[in-house]
C-alpha cells in the first residue's frame, strides 16, 4: 500500500514538472516602441519664375547654370509685360518667383499678400532706339517728334509709363507741347519692350522708347540715342518669392543666385546698374 502511494506521487511529481516546461515563457519586460524617423521632405524638381520681358537675355543664362548647380531641375520661364505677368498671377497661375521691371506693380502683390518680401536687385535706364534709315536724321532726344513713326509701351505696362514720365520731365526745357508731338506721331503702343524693340528694328518704326539693356541685344539692327540724365527716370527691379509657391526651397535658391556676385556680375555685363547689394523694395 506504501508502494502504491510512493509510484503514485511520483507520477504525479512528473507531470507537474511536464506541464510547467510546455508552459510559454514569461513576457519580456515592455519596452518603449522604436520612434521611426520622418520623412525627409520630397526633393524639389521644378521652378516656375515669372520675369519682365527685359530680362530674358540675363535670367536665361543664369538659368543655364542653375539647372547644373541643381541637378538640372526643370526650370520654367515666363517673360512678358510685368503688368501681364501681375494679372496672371493673381488670377491663379502657378509661380514660385516673380521678378518685375518696377516697383508699382510689385507693391499691389506685396499689399495682396500674394508675394513675400521684395528685394530690389537692378536698374535700368530708357533709351530711344532708331532704325537704320533714320540713324542720321534723329541725333538727339529733342529730335524725337521728326520721326514719323514712333512705338512705345502702352500705359500700364512698365516702360510705357516710363516714357511718359520722360516725355512731361521733358516739357519745361523742350515745350509745354513736347509731349503731343511726340504722340501724335506714336503708330503702336505694344504690350512689352521686347515688342517695342522689335517694331524698330524691323522698320516698322522710325523710332521707340526702350530700355538701355534691350538696344545692347539690338545693336547691330538699331541706333541708341541717350535721353539726358536730368529728364530720364530710372526703372528699380524687385524680386519676391511667391507667398504660396510649389517649390519654396528652388525658389530662395533662386533669389540667391539673382543676388550673389555671379548674378550682379552677369545683371551688369547685361548692362543693368546694381543697387546696394540686398537692397529691399520700397
């Protein structure tokens, strides 16, 4: 009977020591979940910039550069009359940076919170072009209304409204009616200065008012007369990264670039003067 007892505790002792190694091991302690590291911001591949059509020739080289500094980013150009570009913009357009050929129109987007913080980076200096055939007749600024045929900008782009200026400073030294001469004689009154450029350099105008860096490009076709300096205005050039621009970090990328020595060295041999370096739009 003792011997039944003892095998039959021993069993027993076996099967309890049987089931508690089947049994799962204990829980490890819990341990803080491994933070995983955010995303790095996709790369930006693309750059929209709208620039005064005077800027053609300079922004184009530059941009040659940038896209190899960038790992060739699509870089896309827009140039047109500033008061077109301000027009498209507002009514939507995708633009990362927009750069103008004055201050009025940059000022209406800075007060429409649609640009952000302007810097003035250049300036120019209207000129009077003239065809080849009237390159010995207009000699001077006084000899503008002998042209029978004068282009200029239309009133609300940039460089029309220049000329104007230029023709009422002009009014206590050359005549009160300097101005209507002058006019009487306009036959297109065009949408950018490359437009105007082109009417005279085509023949299509005896003359036109245009800046100082569009006859360099053109100075094989036309002739340049200066206006003088106490009757001339000078054009200011701001720049601004657009409020809600795709592509924010290309865009400052760009700004930099326009205002760095390789940007002020390329704007004057354009034949662009420079302001302060950095200098902010009034």
């Amino acid at each position: 009977m003792n011997r039944h007892r003892l095998g039959l505790s021993l069993l027993l002792l076996l099967a309890t020591g049987a089931c508690k190694g089947d049994a799962p091991p204990a829980a490890a302690p819990d341990t803080p979940a491994t933070t995983q590291a955010a995303a790095p911001p996709p790369q930006e591949t693309k750059l929209v910039v709208f620039a005064g059509a005077s800027l053609r020739e300079v922004f184009t080289a530059l941009g040659e550069g940038f896209k190899m500094s960038h790992n060739a980013p699509e870089l896309t150009f827009n140039f047109a009359g500033t008061q077109e570009l301000r027009t498209q913009l507002e009514q939507g357009a995708a633009v990362d940076v927009f750069a103008s050929a004055d201050q009025k129109h940059m000022a209406e987007l800075v007060r429409a919170k649609r640009v952000l913080e302007p810097v003035t980076f250049a300036r120019n200096e209207p000129v009077i072009v003239v065809a080849k055939e009237q390159i010995g007749k207009l000699k001077e600024f006084a000899d503008l209304p002998k042209a029978a045929r004068i282009a200029i900008g239309t009133p609300e782009v940039p460089i029309g409204r220049y000329t104007l200026q230029v023709l009422d400073n002009a009014l206590p030294k050359l005549g009160a009616d300097f101005r209507k001469k002058v006019e009487a004689k306009v036959v297109s009154r065009e949408l950018n200065v490359k437009q105007v450029l082109a009417k005279v350099s085509l023949g299509e105008a005896d003359a036109g008012i245009v800046y100082r860096t569009d006859a360099l490009t053109a100075k094989d076709q036309v002739g340049v007369v200066p206006i003088p300096e106490d009757l001339n205005v000078i054009a200011e050039y701001p720049i601004a990264a657009v409020a809600d621009a795709a592509h924010p970090n290309l865009a400052n990328e760009w700004l930099k670039l326009v205002l760095s020595d390789t940007g002020r060295d390329a704007l004057q041999r354009a034949g662009f003067t420079l302001p302060s370096s950095g200098s902010p739009a009034p």
